[in-house]
C-alpha cells in the first residue's frame, strides 16, 4: 500500500488502540468497530496530520483504509 495507507493505519491504531493485525486495507470502519466520536478524531487528524480535509460525514462505517487512503491521495494530487 501507499505511504498514505501507511500514516492512517498509525492514526488509527493511536485513536482507535486497534491491534495492528485487524487493519488491512480491506477492513471497513464497522468492522474495526469505530465509533462516531473517533470517525471525528481520525477526520481531524488527517487534516492535521496528512494536511487533507475528510469531513467527518465522508467517513461512513463502510468505508475501508484503503478506500479512505485512495480518498486523501486524490485530495493531495488535486491540490
């Protein structure tokens, strides 16, 4: 995966205290069993972090890192 892929996995085993072997790409916010509160945290982060808006409200629970990666990677290239 990307460099991208790579910094949200930090932010989310940092917010999220998510054992490292539950994220992959392929694993959705619903299945990681984050809440609405830390889809909040994370939107915030990676604005902060990563320097790329993700409202909140783009953050569904079905969503998947690797989704959520390609999302910020489009941002940054568009920027």
């Amino acid at each position: 995966m990307s460099a991208t892929y790579d910094q949200l996995v930090e932010i989310l085993a940092r917010l999220h205290d998510t054992p490292a072997d539950r994220i992959s790409p392929e694993a959705t916010f619903a299945e990681l069993d984050v809440d609405s509160l830390t889809m909040v945290e994370i939107s915030i982060r990676i604005e902060r972090d990563l320097g790329v808006a993700v409202g909140d409200d783009e953050l569904r629970p079905d969503l998947t890192l690797g989704g959520l990666a390609g999302l910020v990677d489009a941002r940054r290239a568009a920027v």
